[in-house]
C-alpha cells in the first residue's frame, strides 16, 4: 500500500462489495477522500466472475430486476452511471422464471408487467385470476410502503415497521386458495433463502416486485458492474486496494481510531464503512466498552443457509438457450425445502442459463444451484481456498464435490434431458468457496436471515454504537443487487444527509 495516499482519509471501506463499492462512489463523488480495503484480488464480493475452461461464469448476481425507466433500480443505476458501457439483456418477457414439481409435467411461468403476470398464471388458474390480482396489489403496496424503493426522500418508519411481521407463506395463502398456485407464488423463494418458512412477506415482494417489473442479465457478468464502479471511484480520486483486508479495528472508547491491514499498516480515517458480516466485523476489534445487549445480538445473528453450485460448460451447438431462468421444486412444501437428509438433498434447484457468443441460440454454460448446509462441509473448516491461497483441500473433498455435482446433474437431467450428452466440463462450489471468497460466516447466501416471527433480533443498523462506524451491504437493510443499492443510499445518507442525497439522485435520473 502506498501510505502516503492514505493519508488524511475521510472515510475507509472495509470490502468491496455492491455495498462497498457504491459507498465509495457517492461519497467520492461529493468530495470525500475515500479508499476502499479488499481482501480478494478481485473486487465485487458475489458481483465476481471466473472463467472455467474459456468461459465466463457468475458467482452470485444472475439476474437483476426493476432496472426499466420508472422502476425502482433506474435512478439509482442512472445516477451511478451503470447503463454507461455495460450492456443490459432482457429475459423472456412472458416468462424470466419458469417453476416445474416433481410429478406434475407443466412449467409455470412468473411473467414480466403486472398485468402479464396476472395472464399467464390466469391461463392456469382461470378461478384464480381475482386472487393472483390481489396478490399483486398486496406486492405493489408493500414496496411503496418502502420509502427509499421509489427514492421517497421521507420514511415512513411506522408502515415499515408494521410489515416486518407479515409471513410471506400467510400473506400468499391469503390471497389465492389453490395449493399449486399458492407454491408456484412462493417457488422462487431460494432468491432469498426462503426454504425455512420464516421469510417475511416484505422481503419476498421487494425482491419478486423488482423481477416482474422487468428483468435483466448483465451481459458479460456482474463483474462489469464493479468494473464501472471501480472506474468512477478512481476518477473521482477515490483509492482502491486490492488483495489487502482489514483484520483489526483500533478503539478508543465509543470511536474507532483505526484499522490495521492484513500487511499490518495502520490506516486512519475520519469514518469507517464496513461492508463485511456485523458479526465478522465485531470480532475484529475490543467491543467491551459497548453494551451487552448489543454486542451480544450482533454477535448471535442467525444467518441464511449456504449453497452448492456446479458450473457446467456445455459443448456447441448441443443444447438450445432459454432465455429464462429455470426452478425445479421437489417438496410438498415450498416453504419447507432446506434438505434435511442426503435423500432428498439436491432434489430442488435452479438453473441459471448462460447463451453462446458463437452460436446464437444455443447455450454455452449453465450454473445448477441448490442449498447446502455448512454442516455438509464443516470437516474442512480449518483449510482455506482462493486465489491468494490456494490450498488444496484432500482427496476425500474432491471426492465430496464431485458425488454431489454427479447427483445435482443427475436430477437437473430428469428436467433438460439433453444435458447429460451436452456436457463439456464443470467445476463446483460450496459453502467454503463462498466462505472463502465472501468471508460471510459458514458461506451463508444472502447474509443475516429475516425472520417475521422476530424482526428486531435480524435488525443491523447502518448506524452503529460507535459514532464514525457504519455497515453497508446486504446485512443491513436487505440483500441482492438492488437491496444492497437502496442500502448504501441509506448508508451514505447518513454523512450527506438523506434530503440532499435523494434529490441528487432524482436530478441526475430525470
Ligand atoms: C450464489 C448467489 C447468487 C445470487 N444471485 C443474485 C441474483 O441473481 N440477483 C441479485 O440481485 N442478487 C443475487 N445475489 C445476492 C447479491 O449478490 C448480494 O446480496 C450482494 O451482491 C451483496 O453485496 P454486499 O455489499 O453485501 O457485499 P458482498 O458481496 O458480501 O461482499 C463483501 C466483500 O467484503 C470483502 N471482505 C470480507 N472480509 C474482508 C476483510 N476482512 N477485509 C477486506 N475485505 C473483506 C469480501 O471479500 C467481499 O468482496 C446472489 C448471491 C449469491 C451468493
């Protein structure tokens, strides 16, 4: 690290994340002396890509909603200039997400606009069609309830408040009476791990909302948007370190005095960003000076389960492209589809479908994905993986990885019969790899887990006890690309004042 640039900053991030990253481009961009601490190589958190066999794969952000003028992600992208040099591809209008069960031959489709939404499940559902309105308008009214969701410079604390303890399982069977209807509402609930039942209705709209509004991939990968970032940062004289975390916080009482890099240079700034686990984050500084109650909350946040994901590259000209993103549910109870036994593991998973640059049409690679609990891997918990470390991990995980990818495909092929014959080479993840990469505590999805049953117990401030600290990212308010962009307006907010900054936004968007 050069220290001489580091000198005199007004604000140090700690993690590049969506969250991070985002912070250090508002606060640049008004002025502030920003640098952001990665400890990856590569910034972006989960917006990273790798190439595997010559082909670009995403690791988290597959697709990202909202983002059409006069839906809720356009100001905030517009602002931030994210439709400058990257190149945005819509997915299938009258379906981006088709849900298939176990048993039942039909795949039902979750279309884009609220009316088409309404036609295409109605197709199914004639009786239905009043109640799969009312679910709709259910969607529409909790996320305008959400101030900062349509860039309302003025909270309404009391709503939202009143909706953190809406179950999205009750809310859906409120409105539709149908079980299969009922599941297909809920079946894309591994968007935020909503396989224990405890998801709040909010949660579900903010993120379904935003997909049937409109939904796009980033052509060329989520990293093209850390890329942009990076890009304004630096203009704005902003700095970004790479391959160098943070593992300390120096207190002084109730103020935090500095942070000390994993190549032990002390860096002093005015304030603090931290883009990394609430839980993570407390442990890497003296917290005895705060309250118990608090410390102790942040210290217990339970957190979503983690995932196992198999990369494939598909030979040529093999498999036609669906511009779409497929779910494959194999459980009574949508809400109940976190695996409890190697039985059942594996039965339910997405598919997420990359086309060929070459052969128009046709699909190049695709990423199967479906939970998996840390306790899975725990017996490797002591070795660590990543680009700067590459350690390889013994034969037995190597043998782990490849019995459950084999399973994985062997059930996605029950739904893509041409897939066995199509497949060139994969390559897996598990709870490790996003340990290892993300550095969220047992590679959890998405972050603390929201739970309607007890709201404040899952609730991380982006203020903190200590004066010159703030958490950003998909721990505070909410996770995915556009929770986590809300989430650093409202981090920001806080030094520029949310008026100010929300205005700025609308100006720059109009
Ligand atoms: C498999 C998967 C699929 C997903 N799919 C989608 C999707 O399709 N659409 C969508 O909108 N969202 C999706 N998400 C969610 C979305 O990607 C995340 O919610 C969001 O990107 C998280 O941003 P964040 O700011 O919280 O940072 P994170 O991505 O959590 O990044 C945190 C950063 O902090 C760094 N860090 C950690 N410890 C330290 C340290 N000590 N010092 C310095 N740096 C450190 C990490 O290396 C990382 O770069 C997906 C997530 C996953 C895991």
């Amino acid at each position: 690290m050069n220290n001489q640039s580091a000198d005199n900053l007004d604000v140090a991030i700690i993690g590049s994340g969506l969250g991070g990253l985002i912070s250090a481009c508002i606060l640049s961009e008004y002025g502030y002396k920003v640098a952001v601490f990665e400890k990856n190589a590569q910034i972006g958190g989960t917006l990273q890509t790798f190439f595997f066999d010559g082909v670009k794969f995403d690791t988290g952000v597959h697709y990202i909603g909202g983002l059409d003028k006069g839906q809720p992600l356009y100001p905030y992208f517009k602002y931030l200039g994210l439709f400058d040099d990257i190149e945005y591809k819509k997915l299938d209008p009258d379906g981006y997400d088709h849900f298939s069960f176990e048993g039942d031959d039909q795949t039902y489709p979750h279309a884009q606009g609220y009316n088409n939404f309404v036609a295409k499940l109605g197709h199914f559902f004639p009786e239905e069609r009043e109640g799969i309105k009312r679910y709709i308008q259910k969607v529409k009214d909790v996320c305008s309830a959400f101030s900062l969701y349509y860039l309302k410079s003025e909270p309404n604390i009391n709503k939202e408040l009143e909706l953190l303890y809406e179950s999205a399982k009750d809310v859906i069977n409120s409105c539709v009476s149908n079980r299969k209807l009922r599941a297909i509402l809920g079946a894309n609930n591994l968007l935020y791990a909503g396989g224990k039942g405890n998801s709040p209705f909010y949660v579900h709209a903010l993120v379904s909302n935003s997909y049937i509004e409109s939904a796009y991939k980033v052509v060329g990968g989520g990293s093209q948007i850390a890329r942009v970032l990076a890009r304004k940062i630096k203009a704005n004289g902003g700095i970004i370190y790479r391959a160098n975390g943070i593992r300390e916080f120096l207190i002084e009482g109730k103020t935090i005095k500095g942070i000390v890099t994993d190549k032990a240079e002390v860096v002093r700034a005015k304030n603090y960003i931290s883009n990394i686990h609430p839980t993570t984050t407390l442990k890497m500084m003296d917290h005895s000076k705060l309250r118990k109650s608090y410390t102790n909350r942040l210290l217990n946040l339970s957190n979503t389960i983690s995932a196992f994901v198999v990369y494939i590259v598909l030979k040529e000209r093999t498999m036609k492209h669906r511009n779409q993103n497929r779910y494959h549910i194999a459980v009574e109870d949508v809400w109940d589809s976190e695996p409890k036994n190697m039985q059942d593991w594996g039965k339910s998973f997405a598919v997420y479908f990359t086309e060929s640059k070459k052969h128009k049409g046709y699909c190049r690679a695709l990423a199967l994905i479906t939970y998996m609990k840390w306790e899975d891997v725990d017996r490797w918990d002591q070795t660590e993986n990543h680009t700067l470390k590459p350690d390889e991990r013994d034969e037995s995980y190597q043998k782990f990885k490849e019995k459950r990818a084999e399973t994985l495909i062997e059930n996605a092929s029950n739904i893509l019969p041409e897939l066995n014959d199509s497949i060139e080479s994969y390559t897996t993840s598990t709870p490790l790899t996003l340990r290892d990469y993300i550095g969220g505590p047992e590679g959890s999805l998405y972050g603390v887990d929201r739970s309607f049953k007890s709201p404040m117990k899952s609730h991380v401030n982006s203020r903190t006890k200590f004066k010159n600290l703030f958490f950003v990212g998909q721990n505070t308010t909410m996770h995915g690309v556009l929770g986590v962009t809300i989430g650093a307006v409202n981090t920001c907010s806080h030094l520029i004042g949310r008026k100010e900054l929300v205005d700025r936004i609308r100006v720059a968007s109009e």
